[in-house]
C-alpha cells in the first residue's frame, strides 16, 4: 500500500502541494 500511494504521489501534479515523510527526509525519488 505504501509503495502504491508513493507511485500515485510521485505522479501526482500536486506532489509539490503534498508534504510526505520522504519530502522532509530529503529522500526524494
């Protein structure tokens, strides 16, 4: 589920809008 909503966050056109855990980890993929 996890790897699912990143695939659909990282297509997202709001991804930028978004705050994810990663965003703030630096870890963007």
């Amino acid at each position: 589920v996890f790897a699912r909503d990143m695939d659909m966050a990282i297509n997202s056109p709001t991804w930028d809008l978004m705050e994810t855990p990663w965003s703030k980890s630096g870890e963007v993929f």
